[in-house]
C-alpha cells in the first residue's frame, strides 16, 4: 500500500517540466492532420459559395450576385475576425514579461479552434440530411470565431500559468461543450441571443475561472516579480481594446436577420459601448487616492457595455435603454476589479489574471437577464405583430409562443451557459491538472522565457517604468503615495 502511495504521489507532484519539444509538435501535427481528414470527408461548400451558384440563382429567380450572402455577411466577419486575432491577442499583452505568451498562444489556439468549431457547429447546425456533409458559407466561418471567442475568454483566466499543448487541450473541449451548449440555447430552447453574452461570454467566463479554480496555485506569488504590467505593456493592451471598442456592434450584429434587427443590434452596441466608458472612467477615478486613473480599468471595463448588449442587441431595447445598460455596466465592471477579483483570489482560490470575471461573465450574466426582461415585456404596440414574429422568430413550431414564454425561455439559457460553463469546467481542469502537459512551475509563471525565444537584448534593457496592476501587487502598492516603481529588466 505504501508502495502504491508513493507510486501516486511521484506521479503528482513530480518537479515540473515546461519542455514541450515533442507534446506541442506532435499535437499540432496530429490534430492538424486530423482536420485535414475530417474536412476531407465531411465539410463541403454551401449552395451560396459553390460553382453551382449560377444554377442556384437560376432555380431561385435571383437577378444578381449581389444578393449573395457574401456581400451581406463578409464585412462584418473582417470586423469579427480582427477581434479574434487582434483585439483579444493584443488585450493580453498586458504583463510585461508574457505579450509574446499572450498575442502568440492566442493565434495558435484560435487557428485551431475555428477549424474544429467549423466541425462541430456543422455536425449540429449545417449537416445536410441527404448526404450527411457540412456546407459552409460566410456566416458558418463567423459562427466559428465566435465560438473560438468563448475558448480566448477561458485563457484570459489561465493567461501566464499553463502550457500551449494544454491550451489546445483546452480549447478541443471548449469548442466540443461550446456547440453543444449553444445548440440547446439558440436550436432547443430557441433564445434568441445574436451578440452572445450568455452563449459566448457567460459560458465562456465561468467556463474558464472554473478551470482556474482547478489549477489554483498556492505558490503563484513566486512569480509576483512579473504579474504586473509595464508602460509599454499596457499601450499595447490598449490597442487591442480600441480595436475591440471599434468593432464591438459588428460583433453583435454579425448575425442578426438582415434589415432592422442587424441595423438595431448596432445602434444599441454602440451606445451601451459609449456610455461604459464615462462610467469606467468615473468609478476608476474615484477610488484612487488622488483621482488618478487605472490603465486596467480602462483596457477592460470600457468594453462591458458590448458584452452586456449582446443578447438583447436585436429588441427594442430604445437608445436610452442602451445608455443605462452600458452606465451600469461600466460601473459594475470596475467595481468587479477593484473588489471582487481581489476577494475571488483569497478565499474561493480563483486566480484570473485577465479579470474575465468582471469583463466578461459578470456582464455576461446582466445581458442574459436584461434580454430576458426585454423578451418578456415585448408587446405588438412596440414591435408591430410582424416585427415581433421577425425579431424572435415566432413562426413554424414557435408559432404560438408568447413573448411571456419567450422571457422564461430566455431565462433558461442563462442556466445552461451555466451548467455548462461549471461542469464542463470542472471536468476539462480535472483533464489539465494531469502532470503531463509542460506546465511551467510556481516560480516560472507570466515569463515568456519558458515557452519562446526571447531576444538576448532583452536583458540589455535600461530600467523601465512598471507600475503594479492586475494582480495582488496592485493591492499593495495602493497603500503608498505612489503607483511606480523602478524596475531592473
């Protein structure tokens, strides 16, 4: 028996070894390799991108290639594919030793994950009865970047503290509990939820401060030296919030039915994005002892209003409705980093770096329950009875459903984002946790130096000015008469 424990606990606790020399090119190759056959012998081009199209238009009536999708469909999926790879990369350069970690895993997962999620949302969503094949189109590519979205969220929690071969680890199952979660919500229960603040954010958020709950380190303070950020860190973190400011009402709209409901769903980002900024910037102001303001609440907090509208982006919600959404939010939000991140990592063991709790499960949550109170009050005097059926699709077997209903509905897929979110993420961190995937050590965390080649010239560097944000040496230092401190790179 002693034998058998010593056996477990060599296994378990043995020294960490962060050398993925083979684990990382044997998944990339394998798993690549893997999608190459399962598009081979599944994915095909929808009626719409086919050579056929001509014959299409033909059997259709159609007059002009105008009225393909394409044309409909593809500036909005620019706007969503730069979010994907340059506003959520460029986020996460914060730390000022891991933007090469943050811009770089970020690519990898997210070419991975598109290509799996095109697979699975298919095999869901577009898999043809008659042939058993996947046809894709323009709006099938944007679905899978807002799928891979929900696994970008989940590293934010994670960001600094795992292996890449764990992070594709990660996102083969986030994508896999992704599509299925979201066809319940959108297909069985029919919520409508266009701009994703339960599908995509509050799955996304829970799913991974969970898995960060998993792996809590207790001796992550061994890394303390390089959890904040730099000057120049936080300017390029900045460029990835602008750019997801800017094309956040893409994001919310890309999917939404043509005409009003698109042209709506982005009035309404528009305004919530506007009126969080105001708010963040007050509340950061206020709870610094001299007014001055904080870069990490302005990088996260400002972009809460368009997590929030993400449900409700498509209803009636009125422009001045926008507004109070996106005041609260940004209220919320701040307040969620400089209270609840701090409380989240001392006494329920949840380390977030990126504070997705606050940017984006908080939020998430308030878009699920405010597009459940919007469905739930839409009435014919506002919508007018063909709006209504438009905007919540209330034909074929949902005919009959009333925007009461509709609410409970709504309602309803909040829990299942939930469900999902915790148990997946449980099982997922359980799947992570096995000491086999080249986790750095305790003392080696947020250090680019582990997993890329940093240039020598790095060590060359005159002293920098870093100021402590982010994680627990900001709570520190905003004892002391002043934010800065040198620091020897």
């Amino acid at each position: 028996m002693g034998n058998f424990v010593d056996c477990c606990r060599g296994f378990w606790c043995r020294t960490k070894n962060p050398d993925v020399r083979i684990s990382l090119p044997a998944v990339c190759f394998v798993w690549q390799i893997a999608m190459i056959i399962l598009f081979g012998v599944f994915v095909r081009y929808d009626e719409e991108s086919d050579a056929h199209w001509s014959e299409h238009k033909h059997k259709k009536n159609i007059t002009s290639d105008i009225e393909n999708d394409f044309y409909y469909r593809y500036p909005s999926f620019q706007d969503v594919h730069v979010m994907i790879f340059v506003g959520f990369g460029f986020l996460m350069t914060f730390l000022k030793r891991y933007s090469f970690g943050g811009v770089g895993f970020n690519f990898l997962i997210a070419a991975f994950g598109l290509q799996w999620a095109l697979l699975m949302q298919g095999w869901f969503h577009a898999l043809d009865p008659t042939d058993g094949t996947i046809k894709i189109g323009v709006e099938n590519i944007i679905n899978a970047d807002f799928c891979v979205a929900g696994c970008l969220i989940a590293y934010g929690a994670l960001l600094g503290k795992v292996s890449p071969v764990q992070l594709m680890v990660l996102t083969l199952f986030g994508v896999t509990l992704f599509a299925v979660e979201e066809y319940i919500i959108l297909y069985v229960l029919h919520a409508r939820d266009s701009g994703g603040s339960m599908v995509i954010h509050t799955f996304g958020g829970y799913f991974g401060l969970t898995i960060s709950w998993i792996l809590y380190r207790p001796k992550l303070d061994q890394s303390n030296r390089l959890a904040g950020s730099a000057y120049h860190s936080d300017v390029f973190a900045m460029i990835g919030t602008l750019f997801l400011w800017m094309f956040w009402p893409s994001f919310n709209s890309a999917i939404s039915d043509h005409g009003d409901g698109q042209h709506r769903a982005a009035i309404n980002t528009y305004l919530a994005l506007a009126s969080s900024v105001l708010t963040t910037y007050a509340i950061s102001s206020l709870s610094a002892k001299k007014g001055k303001l904080d870069m990490v609440h302005i990088q996260n907090a400002t972009l809460a209003g368009g997590v929030a509208m993400g449900t409700a982006a498509e209803f009636m919600i009125t422009p001045y409705g926008s507004l109070i959404i996106g005041f609260i939010c940004g209220i919320l939000s701040t307040f969620g980093y400089l209270v609840l991140t701090p409380f989240m990592e001392k006494y329920l063991k949840i380390q977030d770096t990126c504070g997705i709790h606050n940017l984006h499960a908080l939020p998430g949550l308030l878009g699920g329950v405010v597009g459940a109170i919007t469905a739930a009050t839409a009435s014919e005097s506002v919508y007018g009875r063909e709006g209504l059926v438009n905007t919540f699709d209330f034909e074929g077997d949902y005919a009959d459903r009333t925007p009461a209903v509709q609410g409970g509905f709504q309602a309803a897929g909040i829990c299942v984002a939930l469900v999902f979110a915790i148990v997946g993420g449980i099982i997922v961190g359980c799947i992570l946790r096995l000491p086999v995937w080249g986790d750095p050590a305790d003392d080696n965390c947020f250090d680019d130096e582990v997993y890329w080649e940093v240039p020598e010239d790095e060590e060359s560097m005159p002293p920098i000015l870093e100021y402590n944000s982010h994680m627990v040496g900001k709570n520190r230092d905003m004892m002391s008469d002043t934010n800065f401190s040198v620091e020897q790179s």
